[in-house]
C-alpha cells in the first residue's frame, strides 16, 4: 500500500488552492483545519478501500458525505461563492480518489 494522508492531505489543499487563489490568503488555516479534522475519517476510508475491506459504491457514498460536510464548512466562510467552494471541494476529492487508486493499482 503506497497511501500518504498527509501527502495526499497537502495535495487537497493545493487542488483548493489552484481554484480559490485570489481568496487563499484568507481561507488557507481555517481550510487546512477544516481537513485536518476529517483526516482520520478519510485516511480510514482510503485504507478500507485500498485493503478491499469496502467496495467503491461504499467508498463513494462515504466520500460523497464528507464532501457535503466539507461544502458546509466552506459554505460557513462566507468568502466565496458556493459554486467556487463546490468546485474547489469537488477538486480535493478529486486528488484523494486519485491517491487512492493509484495506491491499489501498485
């Protein structure tokens, strides 16, 4: 198994980052505490699926949770508009599937 979290944590934020730029400066402490609180959620999911103890079905409702609860952390901000939040999550997760299945793919 070839899964960092707190690689794949960095990776997230920068995906956040690469879509939200011109606010960053303003969210990018309250964002990486946003992550950071869901890390052992999502490290946790990703083992399970990369250690096949959960099939994808169940890994995408459970990413599609998080992803809602991460759209309602952003959406508290207030900083941006929800579509630019929504995008800038969706480009996170985006960044966690892609270490996961380059990790069961090894």
């Amino acid at each position: 198994m070839d899964f960092n979290i707190d690689a794949t944590l960095k990776d997230m934020l920068a995906a956040i980052e690469g879509k939200l730029s011109a606010d960053w400066a303003k969210i990018k402490d309250i964002a990486t505490g946003f992550f950071n609180d869901s890390k052992l959620r999502l490290q946790t999911l990703a083992e399970a699926r990369i250690n096949n103890e959960i099939s994808d079905n169940f890994l995408q409702k459970r990413l599609a949770d998080e992803k809602n609860l991460q759209q309602a952390n952003f959406d508290t901000l207030k900083i941006i508009a929800k579509s630019d939040a929504q995008q800038a999550i969706n480009a996170a997760f985006d960044v966690l599937e892609g270490a996961i299945k380059k990790a069961i793919s090894i």
